[in-house]
C-alpha cells in the first residue's frame, strides 16, 4: 500500500499539470488562422483567371470548418494586392466572417473601397498570424452578410467597426519598439 505522503505528493503533482494545461489551452488557437499568398500572375494568361479567388476561398472554408473566429493573413504583392481573383475572394471570405488581414511585404497596403480589411503593413506573416489570433481569441468572429453578393450599409459598418479593435491591434504590433534602461 503506497504511503499516504506519496499519495498527497502525487495528487498535488497532477493539479499542478492541470493548471499548466488550462492554462496553455486558454492560448489563442493558431488554427484559426491561415496565410494565403497570391497566386503567380501573367497579364492577359485567362488560364489563371480566378485561381486566386479559389484559393483563398478554399482556405477561408478550412479555417471556417474548424472554428467560427476564424482569419485569414493575406500576403499579396508590393501594394497587397492578390492578384488571379484573390482580392473578390478576399472580399467574400470579409463578408461571410473571417477577419482578413492583408500585408505588402515590400511597400505598402493599398486601401480598399469597402475598408473590409486590416493593414498588417511589413509586419512577418508568422507575427502577424499569431497577433490576428490573438484579435480572434480577444474580439471574436467578424459580424457576417446575410447576403454576400449584396451586404447591406447596415452590415458593413458593424464589420468595419469591428475590424477597428483588431487595426489597434496591428497598429501597436507595427509600431515602433524604443527600449527603456
């Protein structure tokens, strides 16, 4: 029979595990996030007409397939552009719930007419795929279009009000670090 002491040592070891793992689940889930990249693009080559939007639209539906919050790192072209219908898969993966954040890895984000979208600026995709995760587990899903095709002004503005928590977010990562002795 083990002795009591053993036992009580035991015990006290495995509530200590426990509280390291609830602790360690409780991290956003990186899952929630995918990075796209844009598709190689040739002007006039119709053979990769939409394979952009195919792209990130199978990825929106991955990530979408494991969680409800989840988003999408886009690293597109020196304006962050997704070339090949990456920027119409963009734009419907924005408006059926998941948070896109664009990056321009050698200039800068173009601006969008809808503003569907988060600058991520020069940020790494990898930072920026674990600061969006952390958006998500903070602020949740992006509010959804009842009809894709055709959101209402209602709808866009509760997206674009709800992407302005995860701009702040990009916006301090961005940012220029001064260290203090």
């Amino acid at each position: 029979m083990p002795s009591p002491l053993l036992v009580s040592s035991v015990w006290r070891a495995f509530a200590l595990l426990s509280v390291i793992a609830v602790g360690v689940s409780a991290a956003p889930d990186a899952s929630s996030v995918a990075v796209v990249r844009t598709a190689e693009w040739a002007p006039g080559d119709a053979t990769r007409d939409g394979a952009g939007e195919f792209l990130v639209l199978l990825r929106a539906a991955q990530v979408q397939r494991k969680t409800s919050a989840a988003g999408l790192v886009a690293v597109g072209d020196r304006d962050g552009m997704l070339r090949s219908g990456g920027e119409r898969g963009l734009r419907r993966a924005a408006l059926t719930g998941v948070v896109v954040a664009k990056l321009a890895p050698q200039g800068a984000v173009a601006p969008t007419p809808d503003d569907l979208f988060i600058d991520a600026g020069k940020l790494p995709a990898e930072h920026a795929g674990r600061v969006l995760a952390h958006g998500l587990d903070l602020f949740g899903a992006s509010p959804r279009s009842v009809n894709p095709d055709q959101p209402t002004p209602t709808e866009l503005a509760a997206i674009r009000l709800h992407l302005r928590k995860f701009q702040a977010l990009f916006t301090l990562e961005g940012g220029a670090r001064v260290a203090v002795q």
